[in-house]
C-alpha cells in the first residue's frame, strides 16, 4: 500500500479533522507539534498553508540513489520512498533547507530531537543496505554520544563509537555514477530535469506527494491548486 501525504498527517498531527465524503482520509486541519524546530504549527488545508507542512524523507531519495540505491530494483526502491520508517511531518521552510543534505550537512535546529532523528536515518540505511560517508559517520556517531542508549527502531542499541550495526551499512564515499536515471523518473541528483506525465509516475518514482518547487512539479499533478500535487 502507498503510504501517502495524507496518511502522514493523521499520524503526526494531533486533533485532526478531515474531508467529508473522503472516508476519514483527506486531512483538513490539525495541530503540529514539529520536531525539526520544537514549535507548534496549526496545520490547515489550503493553496498557501499547506506547504507549511511537508513530509520529509529522513534519508533524502537523493542521498540514498548516490550510496545504494541505485543497485535496489524497482519495487525495493519503492518500499523506501514509502517506508513509514523513513517519512515524517516536518516545518514546511526547514523540510526545503535541508534538501537532499545527510547527517554531516545538515542536522535539525532542535536539538533534543537530533538523537532520535539520526537513529532513524541509520535505521533506515540499515534496513535497505546504504551507505554512508566518513563524514556522515562521524557526525552520527557525534550526536550519538550524548544518547548510547538510545534504541533504534525495533529495539536495537545504538553504540556511541559505532552507530552503524555489524554487517549493516558500508563506509564509502559515494563514486560518480555513469548508470542512466531509473526509468520511473527518481532525481538521481545529477542535475537533470525531472518531470512525470502523472501521478503514477510521481507515486512510481516515490516522489509524492510533490510540492510546488520541487524537481518535476506541475500543474496538471496539483488539481486543487494548493501547491501540493499527488496527495
């Protein structure tokens, strides 16, 4: 099943309310306490509010096509773009300044949320076999260090020295790739222009729901007009 934006939002908001005729799935408001910054957020449905709220990809599709990916086949790379794991809720502005960044450039401004986060990311690199980079470990196993009990999802420990688990993610630093893009339509990052005939495709490329601004975003993916395509 497609894990969807709307599906995000139930789970993450609090005193949600929903579309009549919709079965309980379009979400229209709810509040948001948001872990990236610590602050509230009163989500509500529209052209110009709902971007203030955006699903974030923990592990960034970008980051992960460069250290593994790649090698995934179609279907594993879509159980990645949809895992639960690896989508949450997130402030719409800092979502959008952490891009495809990994754990070396970019960590959230709330810090007491760091060490959860990062457990997450290694869960999920863990879980599909990727990479990461000396850097990315080293700035992992830094925010680490102030939480070595911290369980990763599914209950393992993560250790202060090694993040990583045994036998899990390699270190490597990411090599230029000469493979032609996914043919789904995934962003590898190299620059290319990304566009998608329809929201099959976006969903195929695991890139929904996709918002105005985002590689391959267009009109005719965003019929309600409110900035946020394949929802």
């Amino acid at each position: 099943m497609e894990i969807t934006r709307n599906d995000v939002l139930r789970r993450d908001l609090d005193d949600v309310t929903t579309r009549a005729g919709t079965h309980g799935c379009v979400v229209l408001t709810g509040t948001f306490d948001d872990p990236f910054s610590g602050s509230t957020i009163g989500f509500e449905r529209g052209r110009s509010t709902s971007s203030l709220v955006q699903i974030d990809h923990l592990v960034a599709l970008s980051d992960a096509w460069q250290k593994g990916a790649q090698q995934l086949d179609a279907e594993e790379r879509r159980l990645l773009a949809n895992d639960p794991l690896n989508l949450m809720a997130a402030d719409g502005s800092l979502n959008a300044s952490k891009g495809d960044a990994d754990a070396a450039t970019w960590l959230p401004p709330h810090k007491a949320f760091r060490c959860t986060y990062v457990a997450r990311q290694v869960a999920v690199k863990h879980t599909y076999d990727l990479w990461v980079t000396r850097a990315e470990r080293d700035a992992m196993r830094h925010v680490l260090s102030a939480c070595p009990d911290k369980k990763l999802p599914g209950g393992d420990v993560t250790e202060a020295a090694a993040p990583l688990l045994p036998g899990t993610a390699t270190t490597q630093e990411p090599q230029p790739t000469r493979e032609p893009a996914p043919a789904d339509g995934t962003d590898t990052g190299s620059g290319g222009s990304t566009s998608y005939e329809n929201c099959d495709a976006v969903r195929a490329a695991g890139a929904a729901p996709i918002h105005r601004g985002d590689p391959g975003y267009g009109g005719h993916l965003d019929r309600d007009g409110d900035g946020v395509g394949c929802e």
